[in-house]
C-alpha cells in the first residue's frame, strides 16, 4: 500500500483526537520507534522538529501527517532537522534515549512552568497502580504491573505524577535505578560497580524479587543487585526510662 492511500481507521481517529488534544502547545511529542519528533507549537498546529533520514521514518511521518491532519491539526515541515540513524543497533538505541533525555530538560510545571529537571528529583514516591493484561512481542498475553513516579515541583509544591519511563529520561540512571521501600534505600549496582566491591571483599547487599519485607517492588528493580541503607530510627536502650 502506498503512503499517499493510507487512510486512518475510526478507532485511530478517536485516539488522536483525545490524545493531540491532551498534549499542551509547547509539548514535545514521539511516537515510539517512529523516527520523527514533533512539537505542538499552537492549539491546532504542530511543527516537525526532528526526523531521521530514513524510508521507515519518512511513512510514519507522512501517515502521521495525513492522521493531525484528518483531527484537525496543521502540520509544518520547514524547520525540521534530517538526523542520520547510526547503523550499529546498540548506538540507534543510545542515540534514541539519549535525544529524548535531551527534550526532557524541557519540560515544565503544568501549573507554574517551573523546569521539571531543577526540582528535587532524589526524592520521588513510587505507587503501584494496578495489574493490567498486555500483548507481548510474540503475540501472547501476560499480566503486567503498572506503576507511577511522584515528584514535588519546587517551583509551586505541586505533586506531579509520572510515568516510570518518563521519570528514566528525567532523573536518569542512577536515581531511577534505587527506590524507598519501609524506611529503606535499595541502590541498584550495575556491572563497574558490583566488580569494584567484589575487588574490595565488601560485597554485602540484596537481590531483589517481586516483594521485599512483605511490600512490592517497582518492576525496573526486579533482579538487581543492590545494596541496602537502613533509614529506620535507631531505639537507644534505656531512652525511655
């Protein structure tokens, strides 16, 4: 089938239609694996903004132009940039986060426009949702857990909820990979660092399971190694006498 005769369906219609209009102008959009990036420069209009240089990523754009503009959105081409996807796999996937880290330093504060990268992003709460039923790569079906990051705008003391992925580009490896569960800190090690403390014969630590001292665990610490902080009050003997 040819792009020029790609029409969207009634059910992809109304998907755009809700979520074009979820996303505020200024917000940047990409769809995933598409190879294009957009931003929502005004109520009924987005602009390209990134577009890599390939047949794949020139379909996806052109149907996604066809699907805006079906919804009622405006869609301009001027500015875009041509990035040239590196061909080695791994890099693709490094080149990928990496460029959506980028965009998340822009984010802001739905209430007060406070950058969401200069809030106190150590401290985060994370809150298991609800066990939903998801289509895997090889077509069968599992249940999966879904959870959500909570940060506090320092710009107006706004809770503002997450997804786990978007809290990833936002903070970042080393603060997403660790979690608070019953007054405890789990920092998840990775390969460098589980070497050196093997090296050093101070290896003490966890593996983490689906559960830790009856509480659950985020799914992106499943199986980490990780060593364990103790934040619960110390009782002195004889304090209370």
């Amino acid at each position: 089938m040819r792009t020029m005769d790609w029409q969207p369906d009634e059910e992809m219609l109304a998907w755009g239609r809700e979520n074009f209009l979820a996303i505020p102008v200024e917000g940047i959009w990409s769809p995933e694996d598409a190879g294009v990036t957009y931003k929502k420069v005004s109520e009924h209009s987005f602009a390209l903004m990134m577009m890599y240089n390939h047949p794949d990523s020139q379909q996806h754009h052109e149907r996604l132009k066809v699907l805006m503009g079906e919804c009622g959105y405006e869609v301009l081409e001027g500015d875009g940039e041509m990035v040239t996807p590196p061909l080695n796999p791994q890099s693709h996937i490094e080149q990928e986060f990496m460029m959506k880290q980028e965009r998340a330093r822009n984010w802001l504060c739905p209430d007060c426009d406070y950058p969401l990268a200069n809030c106190d992003l150590e401290t985060r709460v994370d809150e298991y949702v609800e066990n939903v039923e998801a289509e895997l790569s090889n077509g069968e079906h599992a249940d999966i857990e879904l959870w959500r990051c909570t940060i506090k705008c320092s710009g107006c003391d706004t809770d503002i909820n997450m997804d786990p992925s978007d809290y990833h580009l936002l903070a970042g490896d080393s603060s997403f990979m660790r979690c608070e569960i019953n007054n405890k800190t789990y920092i998840g090690l990775d390969r460098k660092q589980l070497k050196e403390l093997a090296d050093a014969g101070v290896l003490e630590g966890q593996v983490l399971g689906g559960k830790v001292d009856g509480h659950k665990v985020p799914p992106w610490m499943w199986g980490m190694y990780c060593l364990v902080l103790d934040k619960s009050p110390i009782s002195i003997r004889g304090e209370e006498e």
